[in-house]
C-alpha cells in the first residue's frame, strides 16, 4: 500500500470525526433546555404546571406538565424552600450530586479544535513535501540495480557469441582494474550497443553489470528531457555524481538518440532541450578520470543519427553490434527460452529456428511464449511442435480468424492463388521453396504460403527475378483457371512492383542505367524517418527507369506463365488438396509434389 494512499485516508477520516463531533455539539446545544427568569419559575408553580425539579447546584431544572424543560438560577446558600412564592406542593424533587470535572463537555469542545489543528499540520507537511519535489525535479530517475541482487550473466544471453567476447574485456576492467591500469592501458569510456529492435541490447547491458558484480544504473533516454529548460542537463549531472560516488559500477542509456541527435537539427533551434542535455553529456563523459571505474553503455537502433562528438574516441569509443540472430543463434535463443518450459518430444528447435529468419530474440522469446498460452488454452501439459508452429504463423501473418465466412467460390479463387504461388516457388531454382500453404485467413491475408527461407546476408540478381516471378505466381493462376482477374493480387503486384523500382534504383541491377542509384533520398535527422527523396536525375532517366521496372516486372511474369501452364495440371491437384484439407504442411507438400500428375481433363473440377 502506498503512503500516499495512507495519508489521504487519514485526512479523510479526521474530517469525518471533526464533522461529526461539530454536528454533536450542535445538536447538543439545540437540546439545552430553555433559560427562564426565577420570577416565571415561580408563577408555573403558583399555576400548579411543574411536574419535577431537579436541583444542581445553583441551577434549577424544571419539567412541566405537558414535558416541556426549563433552567432557572437561585441565589448561592439558598434553599429552594425558602424562595418566596414557589409552590413545591405535589411535586418531585431530587438533588444531583456532585460528578467531579465536566469532561465530557470539555471533549466536546476540545474534539473539533484538536481535529482541525490535525488537519492544518498535514496540510503544512503537504505543501513542504511539494516544495521540496519542486526542488528534486532536476534529480536523476534511474534505476539502481545493487550488486547484491540477483542479476542477469552471459548465460542468460545467447546468439551474440561475438558481442559477449567484446563486452568480456569490460567485464574484466571493472573486476581487476590493476591489470590493465599496470600496463597502463585505458578501458573505453563508453560503448555504444548497435542493433535492431528487440535484439537484447538492454539485457547485453545487464548482464555485463551482473557478470562484474558492480550496480547498475539504468535510464532511458526520453527520461532526461522535460518541457523545462535546463532540467535534462540537472537531471545528467546527479546521474553522475551518483555513479562516481558508486564505483565501479556501470551507467546504461537505453534509446540514446532521443538526446543524442545531431545538434542543431532540432525544430526549436540551436537552444533546444535536447541539444543542453546532450552538451552536458559530453561534458560528463570528457570528465571522467581514465581510472574512477565508471563505464557508461548505451543503446540504439539509429546509430546514423547520432552527433559526431558522441562517437569520437574518448566517449562512446567502441561500438559493439547486436544483430538479429543466424540459425545456430536461434536455436541458441531458442534453448535459454524454453528452459522450465514441458516440451514434448517431438519438438525440433533447429525445425523452428529455420522457420524463423529475420526474428530477433524477443521475437523468438514471445514465440515460446504463446506456444505456452496456447498450449494451456487447449488443456495440453506439454507444448508440442504443432503449437509452436501455430504460433510462427501468428508472428508472421496473423491472428486466425475462424468467424470470417468465405463462400466456396471466393475459397476456390483463393485456393489456386496459393497454389499459384507454392507451384512457382516450387519451380524455380533460386526461389525460397514453400514449407506451409494455408487458405485458412490469418490477419489481414486471405492465405498464405510460408516459404522455408535461409539466412541471406547478400542477395542475387537471379533470386530477386525469382522472387518476383513468385509474387505474380498467384495473379496468373487465377487467370489461368478463371480467365479472370481480382483483387486478391493488389498487395503481390505492389509489393513486385516496390522490388523491381529498388531492383533499379537501389541496387544496380539494371543493364541499361548502369550500376548506379537514382533518388537522393533526404531525413530530417531530428524526426529520424525518411519524409522525402529529391529527385537528382532528368525526366528522360525517370521515363527509362520507369520502362526498366516495367520490363523487370513483364519478365517475371512471362517466366510465372511458362511454369503454370506447363503444370496446370500439378497446380489442379494442389488446389484441390488444398480445398479439401485447407492446410498442407511439408511433409505433405512434399509427397504431393512427388505424386504423378493427374489427367487433365478439359473442364477444372469445381468445389
């Protein structure tokens, strides 16, 4: 439960108490029975209307006969029997004794003074406590990881063999400075953890920390800035003085460039927020003693945007690269990710990590992970390959989606489109060959053919025009079959047609324009993200690029023609299976390519 939660609770429960003990003593006094003269005193008994009389002290309480009360006052030492006209006949007397100090009346009058006195303390110790967050808001809001708590090693880090062994030589400075510092060596004062999204930067960082067994002090770096000036700077110069007052220890910087941008990009000028937090970093980081045993790291995926001085030696002086993980990275990832998890014994995680190119370790972290969900959804107490699988799909294409009604004509087009697609891959050499075709719809796809793609760090002339003739297979399937064409191609046709212009324009891959680029494309570095791309060529290379991605897509296409008309007949029988099972996996996709051709009739069998 939080103070703050308890403080006002407390507030509130002495304004109850002061309410009701000011209401309490209003209708207390309201109560009070009426003040009259001795003189009216004496003419009600004369009248024969008191009924009661209560003497106290002084004070006389009288009750009528109709029950009505009334206080009246005699003289001190004087009895009641000798005031002069009273008539006492049939009426009851009593005496009330003597009950010490009135408390009960003091706590009734005291009790709302006590409570508001409460009150006004709280609200004096409120407005200091807001005062002095006003005087803290230039204090820095990382995170301190202690030593003493348990932490993340290499271990727990995997597929970055190359990075662990860069960052070991930092783990080693902060453990046995002596060694370096005899041989006069000076560690680097920063590194600068590059990759993509999702990659483990972070954890690299944390586990570096844990491996040295020094703190850890972790902050992003949208955290510096504020809407006031000078905070960002205030806020870098007590992360600092924290750190240098816990060394050896390690400062980490997630998302560097939300302050690190090039100076004197900013939309607010040369004065901007950004620009004095970034300033009073490198002032930071040039102050540092070569020896007092602070290491900052920080973290990016847009190292181009980054101001020059971060990057020159003396600060952020060593970059270590963090990539998305190769086949043996992703089993590798695979493998720390699975640990505690039931699987059955028929999971291939080489299988998945061949499944899986281009997914970063968080990727491949929540695939096990909704593996695991979907595998309790189904009452299972192992996770088995057919959920892991599922969950790829997931990834890649979408969430199923079982309530979309398809009429038998639409499933039928959409069957041949996939079809179209697996066959043409299937065909060509070059081409990412086919592991999955499915009609069922995934996200925003209809179906979808899930080829088993390799690693592929460069990229041929002859696997591009493959692929292209792969992303028209569907569109001439469809007019092969139906004679017809659709919308079910527009996003095939756009994605070829985006291939073919960066085929030509971005890779040289054009034998009449020459190995050359064409378009400069400009960003702004401040927003980070492409906004515009100056054209720096004439309208007669323009016509000649637009002919060359015109013919690159004309060529792919007469090449998908040849290959589905000389196997109509395999891609009849592959739609059909596909229809009937809606889902073909591998193992049958293989056996279906090696069954025998079917006779082709002059009709296509229809659903």
């Amino acid at each position: 439960m939080k103070a703050g939660w308890k403080l006002s609770s407390l507030i509130y429960i002495l304004i109850m108490i002061a309410a009701i003990a000011f209401f309490s003593n209003f209708l207390l006094a309201s109560q009070k029975p009426n003040e009259i003269d001795l003189s009216q005193a004496i003419r009600l008994s004369q009248e024969g209307k008191i009924q009661k009389v209560v003497i106290d002290g002084d004070a006389i309480l009288l009750t009528t006969t109709d029950g009505k009360e009334f206080k009246t006052f005699k003289e001190t030492n004087t009895s009641i029997y000798d005031i002069k006209g009273l008539n006492l006949t049939g009426v009851d007397i009593a005496v009330k004794g003597f009950s010490g100090f009135n408390w009960s009346g003091l706590l009734v009058n005291l009790l709302p003074l006590v409570v508001f006195g409460v009150l006004l303390y709280f609200l004096f110790r409120q407005a200091r406590g807001a005062n002095s967050q006003a005087l803290s808001f230039g204090r820095s809001r990382a995170r301190l990881f202690s030593a003493n708590t348990p932490t993340v090693t290499f271990n727990d880090v995997a597929g970055v063999e190359e990075a662990k062994q860069e960052l070991q030589e930092v783990v080693e400075f902060l453990k046995f400075r002596e060694k370096f510092q005899s041989l006069g060596a000076r560690i680097p004062r920063g590194v600068l953890l590059v990759g993509p999204p999702g990659t483990g930067k972070t954890l690299m960082a944390r586990a570096v920390a844990g491996e040295a067994g020094v703190p850890f002090f972790s902050i992003s770096g949208s955290e510096f800035v504020e809407m006031f000036v000078g905070v960002g700077a205030s806020r870098v110069r007590d992360l600092f003085d924290q750190a240098k007052r816990n060394t050896p220890c390690i400062v980490f910087i997630d998302e560097i460039d939300a302050v690190g941008r090039h100076r004197g990009s900013g939309l607010g000028g040369s004065h901007d927020e950004r620009e004095q937090t970034l300033n009073q970093i490198l002032t930071e980081m040039d102050g540092f003693d070569t020896n007092v045993g602070v290491i900052v790291m920080a973290a990016t995926n847009r190292p181009d945007i980054l101001d020059p001085a971060l990057l020159r030696p003396g600060r952020f002086d060593r970059r270590v690269v963090i990539d998305r993980p190769d086949i043996v990275g992703r089993t590798a990832i695979l493998k720390v990710h699975s640990k505690g998890k039931p699987l059955s014994e028929g999971v291939n995680l080489e299988v998945l990590a061949k499944q899986t190119a281009g997914f970063s370790g968080a990727d491949l972290a929540n695939l096990i992970n909704e593996a695991a969900i979907l595998a309790a959804r189904r009452g299972k107490k192992v996770i088995e390959m057919k959920e892991l699988e599922e969950s790829i799909d997931k990834a890649i294409v979408g969430l199923e989606r079982k309530s979309l009604r398809i009429s038998g004509k639409e499933k039928e087009i959409i069957a041949y489109h996939e079809a179209g697609h697996a066959l043409v891959a299937r065909m060509l050499p070059n081409a990412d060959q086919p592991r999955k075709i499915s009609i069922i719809p995934r996200g925003r796809a209809l179906g979808y053919v899930k080829p088993l793609t390799e690693d592929k760090y460069i990229k041929t002339q002859s696997y591009y025009s493959d692929e292209l003739a792969v992303l028209l297979g569907g569109r001439f399937a469809e007019e092969l079959i139906f004679n017809e064409k659709s919308t079910g191609a527009a996003d095939d046709i756009k994605e070829a047609t985006a291939l073919a212009r960066r085929m030509v324009t971005d890779f040289g891959m054009s034998d009449k324009l020459g190995p050359r680029t064409f378009g400069d494309k400009q960003e702004m570095i401040f927003l980070g993200r492409e906004i515009s791309e100056q054209k720096d060529y004439g309208d007669k290379i323009a016509d000649l690029i637009d002919a060359e991605v015109t013919q690159l897509i004309e060529n792919a296409y007469s090449v998908t023609k040849k290959t589905l008309t000389n196997n109509k007949a395999k891609l009849i029988q592959i739609a059909h299976t596909l229809i009937s099972k809606e889902t073909i996996e591998a193992e049958e996709l293989d056996a279906l390519f090696n069954e025998p051709l079917p006779v082709l009739t002059e009709t296509v069998p229809k659903v």
